[in-house]
C-alpha cells in the first residue's frame, strides 16, 4: 500500500447506531450533509451535545458515537 504525504485516511464513526467510514478531518456539518440530513433538532458526540454554532468546526475522531435526533 502506498501512502502519499497529505492525503486523509479513514476514521470509523458509530452514528445513530451504524459502524461508518468516514474521511479523516469530517465535521458535523459534512456528516450531516453527505447523509442528506437538513432538519436535526441535537446533535450529540459522545454523549455530549454540540451546539448548531459548532458543526462546521467541531471535527469528529476515531471511535466517536454520534447520535443525531
């Protein structure tokens, strides 16, 4: 396997209950995005919510449990 110098490699993420890929570096407001989520009333990462003024900063982690309502 080659690796090259910058390129993101894959976290695993548990959402809503589901094992999922992610890039490395994704936000809240790209997950949310990519799974075509528009209406959402909290947001919780390991059992902590994130406020809405936080999605687009707060970068998810190896082994984070999201649940989103």
């Amino acid at each position: 396997m080659c690796h090259r110098k910058g390129l993101k490699k894959d976290i695993t993420a548990v959402v809503n209950n589901e094992v999922v890929f992610l890039r490395q570096g994704t936000t809240i407001e790209k997950l949310l995005a990519d799974r075509e989520i528009k209406n959402r009333e909290s947001v919780w990462v390991n059992e902590n919510q994130i406020l809405p003024a936080e999605y687009s900063t707060f970068v998810l982690q190896e082994g984070d449990e999201v649940k989103y309502l």
